[in-house]
C-alpha cells in the first residue's frame, strides 16, 4: 500500500514568507510616515498653544517672559536681548520633559 500525504512543499513556504515579509515592510513604512505626520501636528498644536500664551503674557505688562537663567546680549553697551532656558512651564506644554 502506498500512502500519500498532503503538505507544503519548501518552494510554497518560501513565496509565502517572503509576500508576507514584502507586505510587512510596506505597512512598516506607511504606518511610521503616519506616525511621523501625528508628531508633527501634535507639536504644530503645541506651537500654537505656547503663542497663545506668549500673547497673553504680552497683554499682562508688555514684555515677554524671562527665560530661565538668562544671559544679556549687549551690542556697543547696548542690551539687545536675554537668553537663556525655556522654563519648566514651557518644556512641559510641548511636551519635552
């Protein structure tokens, strides 16, 4: 008597594996460019929120915050401007601590 048994030959396991390896890397990309187009809204989001309060900041006395430890930028004597660290508040709303 002969027996015959159904199985996958090895050429079939390799066509499967590598169209599942090609649709892999296909959904890999396309979710990491979504994934990276989230961030950025998220942040233009933040950037927006952190202009907002800058502006009302401004509407309080006219003057922008101090940064944190700041240093004073002088041209001929002149103060230019501060520089310093964004504040702990700042870090915080675009979320980078």
């Amino acid at each position: 008597m002969t027996s015959s048994q159904k199985a996958f030959t090895l050429i079939e396991l390799i066509v499967v594996i590598t169209i599942l390896a090609i649709l892999g890397a296909i959904g890999f990309t396309v979710l990491t460019g979504y994934f990276a187009g989230a961030r950025d809204s998220a942040r233009l989001a933040d950037m927006n929120s952190i202009y907002g309060q800058v502006n009302l900041a401004l509407g309080v006395d006219g003057q922008l915050p101090m940064p944190e430890n700041y240093r004073t930028v002088m041209l001929s004597g002149t103060t230019i401007t501060y520089q310093g660290y964004a504040g702990k508040t700042t870090l915080s709303t675009i979320k980078f601590e």
